[in-house]
C-alpha cells in the first residue's frame, strides 16, 4: 500500500511539468525562427543587390544611362578597360557590391 501512495504523489507532483517546460522552450523556439527567417531575408536581398549590381555594369559598359531604385545608389568608375557599378544599399543592414565587366568597343 505505501509503495502505491508514493507512486501517486509523483504522479500529482509532475503534473505541470510538461506546461512549464514548454513555456521556457517556446521564447527560444521563437527567436530560432527569427533568426532563420532573418537569415533568409538578407540573403534574398543579398541575391537581389548582387544581380542588380550585375545589370547596372552592364548597362554602364554599353552606354545606357540608369535611374537607382529608391534607397539604391549606384556610383560609375572606369578601371583600365573595366567598367565598375558600385551599387549600395541603405536599409536596416547596409550592403554595397562593386562588379566590373569589360567595356564595348575597346
């Protein structure tokens, strides 16, 4: 009988454990998936900036003049027979890529 009423007591004891630990798991599990989804955020607009970057030195090498997105800027440079489109962007993590191609006609 006295073994029965202690195994009772642990029973009711750990009754709210399971609430209790989840509540100290969930804070984490919400800022892991901030983070991830932080993460992919800036490596979308990371993409997006390199591939921009890349048509802007383009555009620049054959002549054509570009108009920057809002909060894009683009700076112009030629470096030997390289033309450079630096192009920058201001948000909450500022990035800048700089890529060159060959300039037509030289």
């Amino acid at each position: 009988m006295a073994s029965k009423s202690l195994a009772r007591e642990s029973l009711v004891s750990d009754q709210g454990a399971v609430t209790a630990e989840f509540m100290l798991l969930l804070p984490a599990l919400v800022m892991l998936f901030a983070t991830v989804l932080g993460s992919v955020a800036f490596a979308t607009d990371r993409i997006a900036l390199e591939a921009k970057g890349f048509e802007a030195a383009r555009s620049l090498a054959i002549g054509l003049d570009l108009v920057a997105e809002e909060g894009i800027e683009i700076e112009k440079s030629v470096e030997g027979a390289l033309t450079c489109a630096k192009i920058s962007k201001q948000s909450l993590i500022p990035m800048s890529t700089k890529l060159c191609v060959m300039q037509v006609g030289q």
